[in-house]
C-alpha cells in the first residue's frame, strides 16, 4: 500500500491511497474461512460448505468491506500521522470501482487550515472597561438591605410609601375567582396606585383587572389566572383590603452586622460599606471581563488576515449534516458560519501556542470551588471536602457538565492571557455608565 499527498494550493491538497492485493487478500481469506465454518446452507452440514460457493455468495461484499476498513484507517492514520491541521473531513473523489480488479486507488479532497500570525497590540489599544462601584450604588444596596432585615409594622391606612405591603382578596364570581395575594403597593400601576392611598383595613372597592399592575403578569400570580388571561383578562373584581403592613429598615448595628457576617469579619458601616464594594467590584467586572473578550473577538476575526478553503467547506458543509443541503444552501451556511470558524482557528492557534488547553485537574479544582460557592448561596456549609469530591465525581459523569466547566476554564484563561499580553485601552466607568456604553439600544 502506498499513501501519497498532492498539494494543489497552500489551502487544498488530494491524498492518494494505492492498495494492492497483498494488503488485503489475508484478512479476506480468513473472514471466508470464519464464514465457511458457521455458514447454514441447505444439503451441507455446517462447516462443510464447498469454498466456492462461500466465495461466490459473500466473497464479493467480505473483499469490499476489507477494503473500505483498510482505506478509512490508513487514511485516519496518515493525517494524524503527518500532523494535517484540516478543516472539515475528507471528501472522497467519486469513480467507478471493479470490484474484481486486484488493486485499487482512493483519492479524497481535504481542506487545509491556514497559517496566519495574531497581533494583540493594536497602537490604539483594545477597549476595556473597569466598572467602579459609585457611593450611590453602596447607598442602595444597603437600603435594600436593611428592607430585607428590617420587620413589618401595620398600618391604619395605606400610605404613599414604596415600603408599603398589602394583603387582601380579589373576587370574581362568574371566573371563579377568589384569590388572597400579598403584593406591594409599587407592583400596582401608577393610576390604581392612587386609589389605594388612604383606604383602610377592611375597605372594600372594585377594580379593572386591565392595567391593574405594572406587569400584566402578576395577574397570574395574585389572581390565579394563567397566563394566556393575564394578557386579556379584562373584568371587575372585588378586592377586600385585609392587612396595611410598611417594611421598616433595620438599624445598622452589631445585631444586622452579625446576622449578615456571623464570622465577625463586618463590625461597622465603614466596614460594610468596603465589604459591599468589594463584592460589587467582583460582580460588576465579571460582566467586563465578558465584553472585553466579546471586544478581543471582534477585533482578532476583524484584523487577522487569512484565506479559508471556501469551496472545499461549502462543498463539505453539503454532506455534512444529517440531511444533505443544497447548493444555495450550503452556501448560505458557510456565510453563517464563516466568522466563528475564523475565531475558532484565532482561538485554537493561541491556546496552542500559550499552553492554555485546560488539564484535568483545573477542571476538578474549577468544579470543586463551583460546588463550594453553591452550597454557601442555599446555607449549607461547604468545609466538607468528601461531600464535595462527591458531588463533583457526580458531575464528572455527566459528558455536558463537563463541557460547561471546560467551556468556564478556557473563559478565565483567556481573559487572563489577554489581560496580560494584549495592548488594552483602559476606561473607568460606573456600572450605569458601562450599561449604556456597552449595550446601547
């Protein structure tokens, strides 16, 4: 057997596999005798059936499938062999074939991918955004806080408060409709708002079920409806105001202090105020951390510079799939899928060249530390490492969740990789600020 490449263009190269009878006559020869010895045919006693005719029934199909199996195997072995960075699979060059000849020739089309160089130090610099927390966004966020451990004092009347809780019970008797909700007064619509300002426990009054709330959704909730008659639901109900409750905020003191930091780390505002900050900063530029590397990828498809095997890809994307496209379909898909296979060649020649593949055991190390942070977010304590491993040797069953982590890796890497080598341009922001510069409408 011999196996050749001919190389049409730097993109485009046809692989040649000459297989000649000594390849194959072997293992076809023993297949026979494998059939002979098992094969059922009427008027001989099994093991007894004449050659012949076992050559004439299956020797035709066993040389075949010999053949094929020789042919897809030294081909796998060549290109992993010659290390063929390809794009797409091979495509067999079709032609008639004589089965009864003793040597054969395959040929198959490949799609070779391009050699290019990556500059990450554009003279003006790669935008990135850091988020800085702003004194009004640690303002609100203990304002909300102090609401969420503050407690409810009840009211004489409703008052026009945006800490003010209702409860009471819409009823409807032709929808059957009888529904105690708790809801805020902000969740009603600005109009009906100022209708419950001043009512009183035990105050009875009608109202229009459209454009009650400000989301047409919380029809579903308080009233029990589904969703489809949360869009249209449009009837008078009767509401029964059963209870007027205003959330107080609780003092900032050792008592909330302790409550949010039982380990005593957090003993004043100041304090708080840092830890708050600093949780904020995380968050915030996890969010910039995203778009600095959705700006990267933009910027390497757009500024690195190579030719793709075009007609080779359509022609494969043809065959590829479950169901074979057409032409203008084929077509269609490789412009749809241009750009991401531009940035999956970007991204594979630098996590090559920077030894950024993901091991095994950052895999572990990222799932270990994902399972810790989750079981602190529901309460549970995450000091214990054998109920840890536990849970992540479940996850490591699972091929997708793998995947997801892997996916989650390469994220930090990168980011990491592109932090410290590429050209950025810097700009501090506030989180709104970042919003409007980053997702305008």
């Amino acid at each position: 057997m011999n196996i050749s490449r001919e190389q049409k263009d730097a993109l485009n190269a046809v692989i040649t596999i000459d297989i000649v009878k000594s390849d194959y006559a072997e293992n076809v020869e023993k297949t026979l005798n494998r059939y002979r010895k098992t094969a059922n045919v009427p008027g001989f006693r099994k093991g007894h059936v004449p050659m012949g005719m076992i050559q004439r029934q299956f020797g035709k199909a066993i040389k075949f499938d010999e053949i094929n199996e020789i042919t897809n195997r030294s081909l796998n072995e060549y290109i992993y062999k010659e290390k063929i960075g390809m794009l797409g699979n091979p495509l067999p060059i079709v032609k008639d074939i004589d089965i009864e000849a003793d040597d054969f020739q395959f040929q198959f089309e490949i799609g070779l991918a391009p050699t290019f160089e990556v500059n990450l130090k554009p003279a003006e610099g790669i935008l990135r955004y850091e988020i800085e927390v702003d004194e009004p966004q640690i303002d609100k966020q203990i304002e909300r806080i102090q609401k969420q451990f503050g407690k409810l004092v009840s009211k004489g009347e409703v008052l026009d408060s945006e800490d003010i809780e209702l409860t009471g019970t819409f009823f409807n008797e032709e929808k059957n409709i009888e529904s105690q909700a708790t809801f805020k007064l902000t969740d009603l619509s600005p109009e009906v708002r100022k209708t419950f300002i001043g009512k009183k426990v035990g105050d009875q009054f009608q109202l229009q079920t459209k454009g009650l709330f400000e989301d047409a959704h919380s029809l579903m909730h308080y009233l029990k409806v589904s969703h489809d008659e949360a869009h249209h639901l449009d009837i008078e109900v009767t509401f029964t105001l059963e209870e007027i409750n205003e959330r107080e905020k609780a003092a900032l003191d050792a008592d909330l202090f302790s409550k949010l930091f039982p380990d005593g780390s957090v003993t004043t505002e100041e304090q708080l105020r840092a830890k708050i900050k600093e949780g904020a900063e995380l968050q915030f530029n996890e969010q910039a951390d995203q778009h600095f590397l959705n700006t990267v990828t933009d910027y390497l498809v757009d500024n690195t510079h190579f030719d793709l095997p075009a007609a080779f890809l359509k022609k494969w994307l043809r065959t590829a799939g479950e169901k074979e496209l057409t032409e203008q379909e084929a077509n269609e898909e490789y412009e749809r899928s241009e750009r991401g296979l531009r940035y999956q060649l970007i991204e594979s020649k630098i996590m090559n060249d920077n030894n950024l593949q993901p091991t095994n055991e950052e895999i572990k190390e990222f799932g270990r530390e994902y399972i810790k942070a989750q079981l602190l977010q529901y309460g549970m304590p995450a000091d214990d490492d054998a109920q840890v491993d536990s849970i992540l040797d479940r996850i490591l069953k699972n091929h997708e969740e793998v995947q997801r982590i892997q996916q989650q890796v390469v994220f930090k890497k990168l980011i990491a990789f592109y932090k410290e080598n590429a050209a950025i341009n810097t700009k501090k922001v506030t989180f709104d600020e970042f919003i409007k510069l980053a997702f305008p409408e």
